[in-house]
C-alpha cells in the first residue's frame, strides 16, 4: 500500500483526490491538512462510504506528522504560498510529492528542484493532470509549427473562485507554442488586452495573446484560436469535471511510488502518461 498525504483536503480537488485515494485499494490515506475543517473525519469531508480513521489536521500539525508517520507520497492541491512552503519541508524529509496547486513562483520552483535532487525525492509538478489536456500540450507546437505567420491567442474560462490568472495550463501552452517557434515568452506574451488604442502584432513569432475569463463553476476550458487570413483553426480541451484532473493526480501517485530515487527530478504529466517520444 502507498502511504499518502494530502494537503488541502478540504477543498474541490483534495476532495475527489481524498474520495479516489480512500477508494483506491493500493493506496492507505496516513493524513490530511487543511486550514479548514480541523478535527473531522476525512472520509465525512471528501464523501467517502469508507471511514478511514484520518481526521483533517491544521498545517501547523504538518512539521510533527513528518517526524511520526513517514508517507510516501504527499498530494497538494491548495495555495500557491501554501504549497511552496509545504513542498520544501516535504522535499527536506525526502518525501516524494505530486503538486498541482498552481501559481508557482520561479525561485520556488528552483529551490523546490534542487532540494529534490539534493534528497532524493522525486516530484511531479503539473498545471493540469487530466490525460486529454497533456495530449493537447503535445498536438499544440505541432499545429502552431504550421501555422507561426496567424496570429495566436490563448483563451481560459474558469470558475470565479480561481486565484491565479491565467491559468497555469494556459501558461503552459504559451510556452510549450513558445518553444516550438524558436522564441521566447517573455517576449511575445500579451495578457489580455486593455480600453485603447491596442493593435496587435501580426505574427505569432511576434505576439502571442493570452486572455483569461472568470465566471460561475466553469470547471476549465482552453483554446487555442489560430487566426489567419480568411480563414481560423480553434482548438479547444474543455473540462466536464474534476474527475480527470483527480484520476491524473491518482496515477501520479502511482507513477511516483514507482520511479527510483536515484533519479530524483521534476516529472511532468506527459512523463507520468509516457506521453513523451
Ligand atoms: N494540476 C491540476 O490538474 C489542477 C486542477 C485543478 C486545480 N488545480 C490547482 O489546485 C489548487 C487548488 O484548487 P481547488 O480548486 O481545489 O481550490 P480550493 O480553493 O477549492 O481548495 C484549496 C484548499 O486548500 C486549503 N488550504 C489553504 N491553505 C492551506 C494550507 N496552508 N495547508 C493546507 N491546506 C490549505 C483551503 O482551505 C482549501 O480547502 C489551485 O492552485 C488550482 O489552480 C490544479
């Protein structure tokens, strides 16, 4: 059985995350945290049948919990401040772990990889963990690598509770375009477009707009609206529920339990789906 954590249990994905791993008879469910919800019994906040004797913890708690149950997987699906300072602790103890919370700094990021490697626990990090959008990350460059004299625009919906904007997966599909057109990012993204005077550069090589929209439960669409003359190509994931997103980060789990830790990294989704030529 892999002994699991879970941070943010409380919240949509630690719920689905918590119910699946509960569910799941290759995985034991050690402990949740959360800020909320502090002293119930897990099982009763992600809706599971099954008791499973765990009841949420405050984060506080986290740093003693280490020290007394040794997981072998932590899940974090909470805050971008929460998360960064979670995973280092986890890395620290040589804990491996599946991080889906988006809005990651980039000097987390770094730090966060060299202590992974440093303490030999590997990690996987991923804007989006549903199967459907790691093959879009892979079919998008391919299209854009015909398409590099349209204009490119980006465009994510999600619900109105989402914290960061745009969306990391949003992010990730600029850069995997970015890539594949030879420039970089930072130099062609335009996030959204402000009243005004506004004209855009022509050419994806030159801009590459990115344009978030926040409203009700949308749960998380993505499209990528290749503009040329006469003519456009829309390419779109939509997410019907969480469900694939908690199934992706149930197969990390899997995948990271499994992977040695000699070669302790940053494994994306297309690596854990072998996705990756
Ligand atoms: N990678 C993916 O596939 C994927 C999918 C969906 C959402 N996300 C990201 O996951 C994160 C969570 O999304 P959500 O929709 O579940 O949000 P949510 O707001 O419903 O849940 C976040 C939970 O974290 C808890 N929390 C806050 N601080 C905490 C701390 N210090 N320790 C423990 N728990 C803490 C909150 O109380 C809440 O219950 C966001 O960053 C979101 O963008 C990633």
């Amino acid at each position: 059985m892999i002994k699991v954590v879970l941070l943010g249990a409380n919240g949509s994905m630690g719920k689905l995350v918590g119910r699946l791993a509960i569910d799941d008879p290759e995985i034991d469910l050690v402990g949740a945290f959360d800020v909320n919800e502090i002293g119930r019994e897990c099982a009763a906040i992600v809706g599971s049948s099954s008791p499973c004797g765990i009841v949420i913890q405050h984060p506080d708690e986290l740093d003693s919990f280490l020290q007394n149950v040794a997981p072998d997987v932590a899940v974090d699906f909470t805050i971008a401040e929460a998360a960064e300072k979670n995973c280092i602790k986890l890395a620290d103890k040589g804990i491996k772990s599946v991080v889906g919370t988006t809005g990651l700094s980039e000097q987390f990021l770094k730090e966060f990889e060299s202590k992974i490697v440093q303490n030999k626990a590997p990690a996987v990090i991923s804007s989006n963990m549903a199967t459907g959008v790691n093959i879009f990350f892979k079919i998008a460059p391919l299209l854009a690598s015909y398409l590099e004299d349209w204009d490119i625009e980006i465009i994510e919906a999600h619900h109105h509770r989402k914290r960061d904007s745009p969306s990391g997966t949003a992010l990730t599909i600029a850069k995997v375009i970015a890539d594949a057109l030879g420039v970089k990012l930072e130099d062609v993204a335009k996030f959204g477009r402000d009243k005004g005077p506004n004209k855009r550069e022509v050419g994806a090589k030159k801009e590459i707009g990115v344009h978030a929209i926040r409203g009700g439960d949308i749960v998380g669409d993505h499209t990528i609206l290749f503009a040329g003359p006469g003519e456009r190509i829309e390419f779109k994931h939509q997410a019907h529920s969480r469900e694939c997103l908690a199934n992706g980060a149930i197969t990390a789990i899997k995948f990271l339990n499994k992977v040695d830790r000699e070669d302790a990294k940053i494994y994306t989704t297309q690596e854990v789906l072998g996705l990756i030529d």
